[in-house]
C-alpha cells in the first residue's frame, strides 16, 4: 500500500491525506445537499433563519481566522486539526436536538469557530509536512478527492430527501458526526510535522495585518474566488429566472462542473508552485471569470436552444477560472508564508475568501438582478481590472523580507 501511494501521489504521506480528505467529505457531501432542508423541516427554521445562521458562521470564522492561523504556529497544527474537527464532531451530534432560533444561532457560531480552527491546522500542517517539490500535486488531488467525496455524498443524500422523516434527518446529522470520527482517527495517526528551531518568531496580529502586500493579494484572490457565488447562486437563479432554461439543465450545468474539477485540477495545478507560475494562474483566473460574464449576460438575448449552448460555454469558462484560481491560490499562499509564522499567514490568505463569502452572495446578486445583463458588464470590467493587478500586487508581496532575499529577488524578476 505504501509503495503504491508513493507511486500515485509522489510522497506516501501524500497519498494519506489525499485517503483521508476522499473518505470524509463523503459526510460533507451529505449535509451541503440536505442541510438547508435538514434546517427547515427538522429544526422548523424559516428560509431566512436558516440563511441568518450561515451568515453569523461566516462572519465568526471571518473575525476568528488569523488569531487561530496564530495558534497554529504556536501548538502542533495536527493536534488544533485533531481537536477542531473532534469539536465539529459533537456539534453535528447537537445538531438534530437544537430548539429555537437563538440555539441554532449559537450552534452556527461554533461552527464557525470550529470550521476557523481546522482549517488552519490542517493547511499548517500540509504545508509543514509535505516536502515543497510534492506539495502543490498533493494538493490538487486533495482537492478532487474533496470533489469526488462531495458528490458521493450528495447522491447518498438524495435517499434521505426522497424519505424525508425525521428519523433520515436525525440519522443524516449523526452519519456526518460519524465521518468526523472517523476524520478524527485518520488525524490522530499522522505523524507531528518537524519543526526547525531557526525558525522566525510568530508574528503577531497587528504585524500580519500591517502587511499590506500580502493583504492586497488575499483581497484580490478573495475578489476571485466570487467564482463559487456565480457558480452556486448566480448561475443557476440567472439560468432559470432571466435565461428561461429547466431545473434539469442547471443540474446538467453542475455536473458539468464537478467532472471538470475531478478530471482537470492536477494538469491545471502544474507549473503553480512559484510565485510567477501561481500569478500567471491567478491573472488566468480572472481572465476566465472576465470571459464568462460576457457569455453569461448574452444569454437573455438569444433563443432557449442557443441560451443552453451559452449557458454551457459560461460555466466551462468558469470552471477554467475556479481550477486556476485554487491553483494560483495554493502556490502565493505557499511560498509567501514564512516559517514560524506559516499558520497565521495562512490564515491572511484565506481572509480575502471568508470576505467574499460574508459579501459576495449580497453584492453580486443585487448588482446582476438589478442592472440585468449591465450587472454583468460591470463584473466583466473588474475581473479585466483585477487581471491587470495580479503582477504588480504579486511583485509587491515578493520585495517584502519575509521569504530569503536571494529567493525574493528572484521572484520579484521573473513575476
């Protein structure tokens, strides 16, 4: 077993956490295609209830993310993950018997905080653990596990929908308790990341934030990933309310999507594990993001037949954008963290998209539903704007003392 992980993932302990991530968001997979149901028919919540304890989750791992980042340099990252998803754990236990809106608000909160945590132990850990040369690969496969696990998960979930009683809701919350045990046990039996002792001193949270550079290019990155928004809300309420098309074409749509993710995120990764290969994806990115929001605001215009052909080039396009925007992501993120303090500069990065997640669904939606096919041309404008940016706020980043100063200077030339 060991050999063969080494073969297929180039790192055995690579291919371990690759095995993990498949394995558990199966449970994941279950609760984002039955959560909101789950919310409404089992906890008796109204649509925007549910929608107001999503919001406040948000806006919890937003406000927590970089002073967690910082307890991640300070404790061994594997054990804040260890013990961040054995708390997600007992809170989906919690989950079916929570009474009231107040409760859930609570719950929803520390979600947040949990999901806050084991997202920053689990990025410091990969990136400590895993030797540069394989790191990015590993987590492009990551990721199409993640994918491949998600949709299993959401057509197991189907079954619960289609016998929607309480007891498949109940049962539906405690299997994903389940998954995150058995996540947990995975996590336990990974060795400690080794940490050199000549390491930088953490920094701390007014330093991180002082750096304007690296927070310019998380804002911009987070700017990017609107990506999921257009993907998850965008498209399919524009598809059916203004383009006109079906239900089942926009289920055609999405799985469109998942299978591009599944087959395409390693090639699309390859060449991102330096700061001028992951610029160059990030400005693809927004040039795809560009791309299908002028074929998005075509397709009001157009006949039902062309409209689905438009509808299918937009969403190819915005896949394009998502594979290039995780891969550039992966790589500034990467090699713009220092050591002793790669925990919380982790955490900065991911700032810009907990942003977006908080804002974008409000901004984008009103802008586009409110200036139609024009919202559109506005959101094609900043994406060319955005575009235009990534070198110079790329370069930027790389002339600050962070990272070796013969690397950086390296950097600064070739981005």
């Amino acid at each position: 077993m060991r050999s063969l992980l080494e073969r297929v993932f180039g790192d055995h302990l690579a291919g371990r956490l690759v095995l993990q991530v498949g394995l558990t968001s199966i449970g994941t997979g279950f609760f984002i295609a039955a959560g909101t149901v789950f919310t409404i028919k089992h906890l008796h919540l109204s649509v925007a209830q549910a929608g107001a304890g999503l919001s406040v989750s948000g806006i919890v791992a937003l406000a927590t993310g970089v002073p967690l980042g910082t307890v991640a340099d300070r404790v061994s990252p594997r054990r804040l993950w260890l013990w961040s998803i054995l708390a997600k754990a007992v809170l989906f236990a919690l989950y079916p018997f929570i009474t009231g809106f107040a409760g859930f608000l609570a719950l929803m909160a520390a979600f947040g905080v949990a999901e806050s945590a084991a997202a920053a132990g689990r990025s410091t850990y990969t990136l400590e653990v895993l030797p540069r040369e394989t790191r990015l690969k590993a987590q492009a496969h990551m990721r199409v596990a993640l994918n491949a696990g998600i949709a299993a998960g959401s057509l197991g979930a189907s079954a619960v929908l289609l016998l929607d009683s309480p007891r498949a809701y109940v049962g539906l919350a405690l299997g994903n308790a389940l998954t995150l045990l058995l996540d947990a046990w995975f996590i336990a039996r990974l060795p400690d990341a080794e940490r050199a002792g000549g390491g930088s001193r953490p920094r701390g949270r007014q330093a991180l934030i002082g750096d304007r550079p690296v927070l310019a290019l998380s804002l911009l990155s987070g700017f990017l990933a609107t990506n999921r928004t257009v993907l998850a809300l965008l498209l399919p309420a524009w598809a059916m309310e203004i383009a006109g098309v079906r239900p089942s074409v926009v289920a055609v749509l999405f799985t469109l999507n998942t299978a591009m993710v599944i087959l395409l995120q390693v090639p699309f990764a390859r060449g991102a594990d330096d700061l001028p290969g992951a610029a160059a994806r990030l400005r693809r990115a927004a040039l795809a993001l560009c791309a299908c929001s002028l074929v998005f605001a075509g397709t009001q215009y157009v006949p039902d037949g062309t409209a689905v052909a438009l509808l299918a080039a937009g969403t190819a396009a915005l896949t394009c954008a998502e594979l290039w925007h995780v891969a550039g992501f992966w790589g500034l993120s990467n090699e713009l963290s220092p050591a002793g303090s790669r925990g919380a500069y982790l955490a900065l990065f991911r700032l810009g998209d907990n942003v977006e997640k908080v804002a974008a669904p409000v901004v984008l939606v009103g802008l586009v539903f409110a200036l139609r096919g024009w919202g559109w041309l506005v959101m094609a404008a900043a994406y060319a704007i955005a575009a235009a940016c990534v070198r110079p706020v790329t370069a930027w980043a790389a002339r600050t003392a962070r990272i070796a100063p013969a690397a950086h200077r390296a950097l600064i030339h070739e981005t």
